[in-house]
C-alpha cells in the first residue's frame, strides 16, 4: 500500500465517524444544540469528502506528489 492508500482510507474512516454522529444526533433534531452540532459536523463531513477526492486524484495523477502534499 502507498501513503495515499492509507490517507484514503484514514479519511474514510472519519467520514464514516462523522457519518455515525450524524445519525445519533438526527434522533435529538428537536434540541436546538444538537441542530448546530448537526450542521457543523455536516461541514465537516463535505469537508473530508472533499479532501479525500483530492488526494485520490492527486495520486492518480501524480503518485510522488504525496511528499509536496505533506
């Protein structure tokens, strides 16, 4: 496996962490808190899509550039 294998798949294992909060916080949506945490975790959650998309095609288009990356 390469570094951004194993990028890819911390990420992954953050979005679906972040996935896991959603959902516990999706059964407390009347308390006002928990509206604000939803939508910063959400954030959050595009944030590492985001960012893993990058580094999935920084990779394919540039395999050594994970060193510039860091």
């Amino acid at each position: 496996m390469n570094e951004f294998s194993l990028l890819i798949q911390d990420w992954e294992a953050d979005i679906q962490l972040l996935k896991k909060h959603l959902r516990h916080l999706a059964s407390q949506v009347s308390a006002p808190q928990a509206l604000a945490k939803r939508r910063h975790l959400q954030r959050k959650l595009h944030q590492a899509r985001q960012a893993q998309v990058m580094l999935r095609n920084l990779s394919l288009v540039h395999p050594s550039a994970l060193s510039l990356a860091a």
